[in-house]
C-alpha cells in the first residue's frame, strides 16, 4: 500500500471519522480506524465504529498501491497533526500472513513507523435492508437540531428518550422532538415557507437561501427516532457540507439508520420503542403571557444562579402592574440574589419557580430577540416560545417553591 | 459603610488578591476577602492570606462612610464577574455585636446580599522586623523569572528546591537559579550593560528600555530563597506595573518576604534553608557542541513525544559529517519516530538520551532564534545556551537508553 496525500486532508478526515471510536474499545480493533486505499477510484476511505454508531469518509489522494490496514485511531491522529502542512506518504508491506503490519508514516525529514492490525478484523458496518429513503434539505434539518438536541435525555436507561424524534405527516413539514420528561423541545420546519426564512433572525447566520432549497422538497410519510449521540456527529458532518450540498439522504429500515453527505457517511442504531405523543403534553389555553427581552433573561438567570445551591432553582414573580418580572434565589446561610428586568405581563401577579438550567438551555436555544412565555398555574406546565421566526416550542414543569 | 465604585476595578482587583485564597481554607475565615474602606482617604483595601502567601491591594473609591467586612472569596467573585460593566454600590449595615454581617451589592435593578464575617477574625498579614530592602529594576526581574520559575521542584518536601535562589554578588549584577535535581537554570541579568538589551530578541516583546532603568540602579549584596508560588503572582503582580513604575521594593528579615509595587503588596515565607552551591554543577569544559535552530528543535522534540511512553525519553544522535542532529524514539510494541534536523556539530558522534519533558521546558524558556549545546559524554551534564541574548545557563542530566 502507498499512499500520497496532504496533512491537512489526512488531519481532517481522521479527526471526524475518529469521533466514532470508543474509549474502551471491544474487541480491540475498534480503537483503531480502518484505512481502504483504492488504486483505481484514487480513492482513500476511512472508516470508524463503536458498535453503535459508525463514521465513513473518503477523499481523493495519489494512491500508486492500493491496499488496507487498520491504525490506532489516537496515536495516528497524534502523528499526524503534530506534522506542518506538507505532503505526507504512507506506505505499508504487509507480510503474506499479514502478522507484522507495520505503516510508514514519511514527511520530509520525519519518519513515523506505526504497528497497525489486520483489516480484515474489523467489522463491516451495518447496512440497511428494505429501504426507505429520505432526501432532506440541510440548512432546515439543521436549525431543527438546534432547537432539539439540547433537550433529549442523557441517562442511558431512558432509552427513545436518549434519542430525536424526526417526523413528517404532510410533504413539506417537517418535525422534530426531544424530551427528558422534565421539559420538551419541539421544532417545526415549514419547507414551503419561503417568507419564514425572511422572518427568521439575520443576525445567527443562517445560509439565507434555505427556504429556496427546501420549498422545492415533497417529504413522504415518516417518523424515526434517533440516537442524540449520532445525531451530533451528523450536526458536524453536516456543518460542513454547507456550500457544496442542499440535501443529504437518509435509509433507514427497523433497526439502522444512515445519513449519507457527498463523501461521509455516518450509520446508527435506530431507537424503536414507542416515543411518547408529545403533542398531547402541550397545553393549548393559558391564562398568563409574559413577553421579555431574551438576552436580558438569560443574563438575569445567570447573576441569580450564583446564589443557587444545588437545587439550582430560582424564583420568577410576576409583576403586571410595574411590568417587571422578578428573579429571585434565597440561599439560606449564604445570602440572596434579586434580579427585575421589564416585561410586558398579561394575566394576574403569580410567583412561579424553575429549573434554572431548564430555562438557560431553552433560552439560548430559542433565539431572536424576545420570548414569550405562556403560562397558567404555578404547578403546570409552562411553554417559552420565540416571538418572531422559528417555530420552536418549549415546555418546562416547574418546581415547587420551598416555603 | 458604603462603597460606590466601577464594577471592573472591583472585578480586576477581587481576582487578583483572590489568587491567594486557598482551595480549603483553614480557619474558616481564610476562604473570605477581607475589605476595608478607608472614608478618608477614599480607598478599598482587599486582603487575602493563605497562612504562607498573603496579597494585598488597594484602589480608589467613592466612600461615603468606612468600615469593614470579610467576604466569602469564591461567590464574591461569581457575583462581581458577572455583573455588567457599571457603577456597584456596596453596603453593610454592622450590627452592634458584629453576629449577622451582610453585606448588599446593588447595580442598576440587580440586588444580591452576601453573608460575611467579622473582620476581626481575620490575621494580620506577617510584618518584616529588622528590615532589608533592595529596589529591584521590574523589567530584568521579570526576565530572570521567565528563565527560571520552569525549574523549580514542585514536590513540597524538597524545601529549598520548591523556592527561586535571588541574589547579587556586585552591585551591578543579579542572579537566578532554580533546580529540582534533575535539571537546574541560571540565569545572570547584567545591570549595567545597556548594550545587552540591544542583543536581546526584539520579538520577544520586553519593554525596550530596561537597560535604561537597570543601568542607574546599584545593588546591595543579598541571596534569598522565594517560593515558586509566590514569585508566580509577583510575576502577575509585576506584568500590570509595567508602564507605571520602573522597579518595586523587596523588604525581607530571617523568615519573611514583602515585594511592594505601587498599589499592590505580596507577603510570603521565606525559604530557610541552605541552598545548593548550583554553580559548581556547571561544566567548564567541553568535548562536543551542537548548534540548531531553537524551534525546529521544540517542534521536532514535540512530534517524536508522541510515540514516547511513561518514560518520555528521546535519543539524539549527533553525526558531524552530515550536519545532522537525529532525534529517535522507540517504542515496543507500538512503533518508533525518528526526526532529522540539520545542526553545527563539533567533536565526535555520540548518542545521547534525555527527558523530553525537560529539554521542551528549558527550550522554550530559552527564547532567541539558535540554540547551542554544550556537551562531553553520555552520561555528563549538558549545558544549553542562547546563541545570543539573554545570559542563560541550563543543565539537563541525561538518562542512560535502554539497550
């Protein structure tokens, strides 16, 4: 095997193909990623996989020997972007029995010599039966991850909650969910409204041309849940293949899912149980509106979250008459933190308590200059809601103020 | 009392004395800052002690009415930094037996309140009897640090070894030294050369008037031990003088240590113990020389750590003919690195191993554009120099290469 390439090329695709190896790897040769160097295409693949999740990618190099192998993903990456920006070659004699892999790393006057393992070790990544595909525009399913993925659990046990719920039921709607059963994000994407990009907020440098791309996509039916963990990854791939695509495609079929850009691919479990119908949650009447400069908010909860002990939760008191709405925390032993800022308040003066993380993750998410929060009783659900552009719904269950 | 002042003199002056909380106070009142409002002359005074190292700063004020507070150091700091830049107005209403201290801060809408403590509790910081002082000139100061505070021990029960050695043989000269016992540097600041601040790296960044100050100021005769610690913060202490003053004031006796700068003071043990006589360490001759250039040599040492294990040794293979200086590293099991660079080398071939670790520290403390090498066997110390610049002297041990 030989293969001649830039450093840069190398560095970048090994970075991203390495976020799939896992720190404890079983059996050992998924700590290391697999390299294909095909003489014919010029092609050199690289492929990565914890068992769950899997990254491919491949980029053009001068291949005059084609050939495989497999290195260990840390110390190659290492290697590699400790070197300038210069052409590197690697070459690799395997053995007949291939028991002694050794690649040779040159670049000018370095030499790197690196014990790898056999290819033919490491497993195939899984691949999809009985397709169903998805063509989805990448400048919309982005902004949906981004009002999402914040909010699906992080404790393994909770299984479909771990994961993003993505669905369609009309052609150019397209849905996304996320909850840790103590708050839920809800996203909705209208690929038919070019006048909702004009709406949306200039200043988070979205590519402004979404709505041209996605208004010419019809979606089938579908719902699938999927892992977060993948789903960060694919925010990644996907990040950088603005400028060059519009869409990507996903295959899907009852247990995989993959995700294929230009020249990566990533594949994952897909979660099956049932995703709980969120929509019900979603309270439809209120009796209480706050409308509140977004920023200032989100700034006001992280003075006040100082005084936070470990509960870490604050106290919103609602003033209609003043138009202020108070923060407040009282620790006790240690002192106190109290925070107005002005609001437009309809409805009658309440004080009401959340989460103060719920509330910084929801807000930062939201975007756009002012929120709007909706809500009822100081024991149900409250829903925070951006006041211009996405269509992006936050419920939060608060918590009962110590008395 | 009651202060009225600029939330970032609060800010900057709160982290700096802070740096000498410590992480588990003992008394309790160590963990705190003590303020003292002085209504007459219109300044805030923080302290903070460590039981060893104490720091003290002052700052002008707007003081209605004087008094005093300890506060608890971490969440005054959370507080303060997350304020925005704007006038904080800071209250305490004492009560008569000092038992329910709180203290109010108020900015704009913003009100936080903060148990303290009496001030009372909290220890005068150490005072310096029969007094010694030396005006030391910032800028070589500075200098001299950079070259040392890398070599310093940091295990606690080498005593002196975890302390600078500061001293001055003629007037005119000053010297510093720092060894943990497997390597040592010295570094010599000659007061009167103003010639020598021409030689200096420019790129470096060094006020260019040094030589200017330095060459005025005649030393006394004097050698003390400082704590590595302590001279880390002076070093902070010092970086914000540049520009106001020239030199700062050193007042010491038997056990204690004051460095004074204009509206700053830092107190600390002094090290007691007989320091080493380091400079009978030092070679005075030499068999082998190699000279290269300094980062070549970094860079080149940072790329074959990589395959470096626990033991972190590289091999350097001189070869006189070619003009090339080879730095290898071989591991078992999982590879080897091997790095060429191109150097004057003078007496015969020889390999020679070494930490990595401490050739990076000392090469990068070392500055300039070349860096020479001083050497006789294997196993004998080696000296390594600054081709110009800077007069500093750093001894490496070598380690003896796995056969």
């Amino acid at each position: 095997m030989k293969i001649v390439c830039s450093q840069s090329d190398l560095k970048n695709n090994l970075a991203f193909v390495s976020r799939a190896v896992p720190s404890r790897p079983e059996p050992l040769v998924l700590g290391n990623v697999l390299l294909e160097a095909d003489e014919t295409t010029k092609k050199l693949t690289m492929t990565a996989f914890d068992g769950r999740l899997g990254i491919r990618t491949s980029f053009q190099a001068d291949i005059p020997e084609g050939g495989m192998i497999t290195l260990p993903a840390k110390l190659f990456n290492d290697i590699v972007s400790r070197l300038p920006e210069m052409e590197i070659t690697l070459t690799c004699d395997a053995e007949e029995d291939n028991s002694n892999l050794v690649a040779t790393l040159s670049a000018a006057s370095s030499k790197l010599q690196l014990n790898g393992m056999d290819a033919e070790e490491f497993p195939e990544l899984p691949v999809v039966s009985q397709e169903n595909t998805v063509d989805l525009p990448i400048t919309s399913f982005l902004e949906g991850l981004k009002g999402c993925l914040f909010a699906a659990s992080t404790e393994l046990s909770k299984e479909v909650l771990t994961g993003i719920h993505v669905s369609s039921t009309e052609a150019t709607t397209l849905e996304f969910a996320a909850t840790d059963s103590h708050r839920l994000s809800v996203v909705q994407i209208f690929l038919d409204e070019s006048e909702a990009s004009e709406d949306k907020d200039r200043s988070s440098g979205e590519t402004p041309d979404a709505g041209d791309v996605s208004s010419q996509i019809k979606l089938p039916e579908f719902a699938v849940t999927i892992p977060a963990r993948a789903l960060r990854e694919l925010e990644k791939m996907l990040g950088d293949e603005t400028g060059n695509q519009k869409t990507f495609r996903m295959r899907y079929d009852d247990t995989q899912i993959i995700f294929e850009g230009s020249s990566r691919t990533l594949t994952t479990l897909r979660l099956t149980g049932a995703y709980p119908p969120y929509q019900r949650l979603l309270p439809s009447t209120f009796v209480r509106y706050v409308v509140c400069d977004r920023k200032r908010l989100l700034s006001s909860l992280e003075l006040v979250s100082v005084m936070a002990q470990k509960n870490n939760i604050a106290k919103f008191s609602l003033d209609s008459v003043q138009g202020e709405l108070t923060l407040s925390v009282d620790a006790q032993d240690v002192g106190s933190a109290k925070q107005s800022i002005s609001a437009e308040i309809t409805g009658e003066d309440i004080d009401i308590a959340f989460n103060i993380k719920y509330l910084t993750d929801g807000l930062k998410a939201i975007r756009g200059t002012e929120v709007k929060m909706q809500l009822n009783e100081w024991n149900q659900p409250v829903i925070f809601t951006p006041l211009t552009g996405l269509k992006m719904t936050y419920l939060v269950m608060p918590v009962q103020i110590r008395s």
